[in-house]
C-alpha cells in the first residue's frame, strides 16, 4: 500500500472550486488508473 499526504492552501473563497476540481482530478485518476481512491480532510 501507498500513502500520499498533500497540504493544499486555498485561497479564501475558493474552498468550493477547490474541492469540486479536486473531486473530478480523484475520480479521474480512479477511473482510468485504478486508484483505491483519495480522502480529503481539514
């Protein structure tokens, strides 16, 4: 197993965006490389 830990810095009233264009990057990733998938956390 492999684990990756990001820290991200958004700009405040980005949070929204943020988290929309990371969902569509993970789900991307999973579905056409076979990833376990992600977790976001705060």
């Amino acid at each position: 197993m492999f684990i990756a830990i990001y820290q991200f810095s958004v700009k405040p009233g980005h949070e929204h965006a943020f988290r929309q264009a990371w969902l569509a990057l993970t789900q991307g990733i999973y579905l056409q490389r076979g990833s376990l998938g992600s977790r976001m956390h705060r």
